[in-house]
C-alpha cells in the first residue's frame, strides 16, 4: 500500500476484532466498540461535505437484523458514513500514496435509497481509483435560492472540496450575473481531503428570475474550470398588519363573547404565519380560536374570532398574549395582549346593563349614513366609538365621553375626522368602554 494503490475492506467487526496492525493504514483509533447483538442499523447515511453527501442506504432487514455492527472509531481518517442513530459506520482515508475506504456495515445488505447501490459503489471507486493529482469536488453543480423578497439578501454556503491526493490550488474566481456575489479570498490552497466554504448572497430588489454562474479556476486537470450555477427568483416580500393591537374584555358572571382579529397582507407576496396562545397569569380555559394560521394573498386579510368563557372563573383579572409568527422580513413577531376581567353579578343587578354592549349599525350596507347602537353600564366609564379603514387607521372618532348607563346611538355621515367622504369600502367601528372593546364591520356602498 505504501507503494501506491487502495483498498476497501468491510466487515461487522474491523474495528474491534484484532486488526490493530490495520488501523495506521484505515485511519482507524484503537476505540472501536464492539455489539453482541444487532445494533438497531436501518439506515445509513453519507456524511455532510465528503463525496457521500446526501446519499442513503437502507438495510433490507430493518430492524429484524440478528449480527453485531462495530462503532468505528475515527481518528486520522475522515468520517463517510452514519447510521441513523448518528453512530459511525464507514471511513475513508488519504495515506501516503493510497486511498482507503473501511466499512463496519454489509454493503450486500443494503437496498437502494436516495441514490442506488450502484451509484454509491461508483463513488467508492472513483475515490479508490483516483491519481495523485488535485480533485476539485462540490456536492451540488447547481444552487437556487428559490424565493429572495426585494431588499432581503439571501445566502447560500457552497463547499469546495479537494478528494485528490495533491494540494489543490485555487486560482481565481469569478462570479456573474447582476443579482450574486461571494465573499472570501479568490485565491488559496486546500490539502487533500480539505474544504473550504464560499458564502453566495444574492441580493436583488427588482422582482423577476435571475441567473448567473460561479466559476473556479484551478490545477485540476480534469476540471481547470469549475461551473456552478446559480438561480433565484425576488418577489416583493409579504407585509402583515393586524387589528386591533390589544385586546380588554369584561364579563360578568358566566358569560361568553366573541371578539374579533384581523390579520392583512398588504405586501406582495403570500404571508404565511401561526398564532401561539402564551400564558400570563393562570391557564387559558377561558380563551379559544377558532384557528391558529394560514396563508394570505396579496392585498386580503383574514379574521380569526376569539371566544372569551367566563364560566367556572372565579373573580378576578387574567392574562395572556397571542405571539403572530410570520414570515413578513421587516419584522419580528408580533405580540397582542389580552386582559379578562370577570366581576360577579350582584343581588338584583340586571346582566344585560352590567355588561357594556356593541350593537349592529342600519342600515348595512348604507349611503350615505348609518346609526350604530350601543349600551353603556351603570358605572360611568368613558366610552369611545371609532371608526377605521382595513389598514388599522383611524378614520372618524364618533363618541369620547362618559355615558350614563342605558341605551345610545350614533350616526356615522361616511365622512372622516376633517370632514371628507371617504370612499366605499368594508370600514370597522369599534367600542371602548371600561374594559370592555369589541369591533364589528360595515359596508359603505356609494
């Protein structure tokens, strides 16, 4: 071997069962750990950044396997392959003049999986069999960014690696296409067996396909030119929006509302986000929702309705928060506070005045006015009513007083706080009183 050549050497016990003279010559330590009994191998894996990158086997008997598989012990060589246990089963290895490959698991026993056993074995050879000279080698000839939103760079980690047994040595790189761009030295040296990783950024702010190609520039005779492609599409990214910010509610006694949230996209791409309910203070049997997530068109919203239980509360405020992941890039998530409080119902008190109320506005749709109902509680509380458009801004401000408790209306002219008519549309009016808030919607048709 020190003369020159390769070798592959497979067996369920190499690593434990007196090949010590072998080991300097497979990269193998002397820790190899040895089973009595089958070792729970389903499947094996090829290890990230070597020639086996993102191939699999898998073993035909599964888990009804009866031998005992070692746990190689990995020093001077490199790792090639896993089980699905993350447990060493394979090595390869660049000596002075040779390459090695050592494999603890039955290649025999194996069934195809992301590539067939063939094209393993051909990976097998191509690294026995290779010259002295320099390998230049990627795991992908092709990387695609998929979707970048505009002005959100995105990048992507490509590792070049030296499988020959000569240096190889870098001589340039080039990168095209308007939209790419790599960091990091043009020109260096990887040993055998070594990598180096190049950071791609693409970074578009115009919405459309894009393509380009990195070139490396090298002593490998085989590749002096080594093309990778690259590709990805910009989209203007997705822009969430939801009303309202917070949410106060009171009941008295056992009773059950519904209130209201709005989630918009008004960017230009699909807006994909999920709603964790988070627990303040006590537990949350009090709130539900009627979902959780989805996706949202441009320029639509979604209404998520929330249902407040006051049955088997005690008196007494509780808290929680609604956390909005999304993937909108300009920001983070997005926290709701919610507040409940639940008074009793006292002797001779009548419900239907203890608990503020919003009504339904008539006619709607309307033109070009409408009357919105409410009732107010007999504590005097100052009482809001205000109307706003689907982006959450505040159009007309009807009430800011304290009520005395009972029935009242309001009527809305279709006109904003400076007195212009806006235009037709779905408009929300919204109630504030106490700790009381609820929103409904109206439709304005000229």
């Amino acid at each position: 071997m020190n003369a020159g050549g390769a070798v592959y050497i497979e067996g369920a016990t190499i690593g434990s069962a007196g090949y010590a003279d072998l080991y300097p010559y497979l990269g193998l330590g002397d820790n190899s750990i040895s089973f009595a009994g089958y070792s729970l191998i389903e499947t094996i894996y090829g290890r990230h950044y070597t020639f086996l990158d993102n191939y699999s086997l898998t073993y035909m008997y599964g888990s009804n396997a009866d031998y005992g598989i070692d746990e190689l012990d990995v020093q001077s060589g490199t790792i090639l392959t896993e089980s699905q246990d993350n447990v060493v089963r394979a090595a390869y290895y660049n000596g002075t003049g040779y390459q090695s490959v050592v494999s603890a698991s039955f290649f025999g026993s194996m069934v195809d999986g992301t590539y067939t056993k063939a094209q393993v074995m051909e990976q097998y050879l191509d690294f026995l069999s290779g010259d002295p000279a320099p390998n230049i080698w990627t795991v992908t000839t092709e990387i695609e960014f998929e979707l970048q939103y505009a002005g959100y760079p995105e990048t992507e980690t490509l590792t070049i690696q030296n499988l020959g047994l000569d240096t190889l040595s870098i001589s340039n790189i080039t990168i095209s296409g308007e939209v790419f761009s790599f960091s990091g030295s043009t020109t260096f040296d990887i040993l055998p067996s070594g990598q180096v990783e190049l950071d791609i950024t693409m970074d578009a702010v115009v919405t459309g396909y894009y393509m380009g190609e990195l070139i490396v520039y090298s002593n490998d005779p085989d590749s002096p030119e080594y093309t990778v492609s690259l590709s990805g599409t910009c989209v203007q990214p997705p822009l969430i929006s939801a009303n309202p910010m917070e949410f106060n509610v009171s009941l008295v006694g056992s009773q059950t509302i519904e209130e209201t949230l709005t989630i918009y996209n008004e960017g230009g791409y699909d807006l994909n986000y999920s709603i964790i309910v988070q627990e303040v203070s006590r537990d949350i049997t009090w709130l539900d929702l009627d979902h959780h997530y989805n996706t949202i068109n441009p320029g639509q919203n979604d209404e998520i309705t929330l249902t407040f239980n006051s049955e088997f509360l005690e008196e007494g405020t509780y808290s929680a928060q609604l956390v909005i992941v999304h993937d909108d890039p300009s920001q983070n998530e997005i926290y709701l506070p919610i507040t409940l409080t639940v008074t009793p119902v006292g002797n001779g008190n009548d419900l239907s005045i203890m608990q503020p109320m919003l009504g339904n506005n008539y006619p709607n749709p309307f033109n070009p006015q409408t009357t919105i109902s409410f009732e107010t509680t007999n504590v005097h509380e100052l009482t809001r009513i205000e109307i706003f458009n689907l982006k959450g801004q505040k159009i007309k401000t009807l009430v800011n007083e304290i009520l005395p408790a009972g029935n009242h209306s309001v009527v809305w002219n279709g006109e904003d706080n400076t007195g212009r008519a806006v235009s037709s549309g779905v408009y929300l009016y919204k109630m504030n009183s106490g700790n009381y808030s609820f929103t409904k919607k109206m439709i304005l048709m000229k």
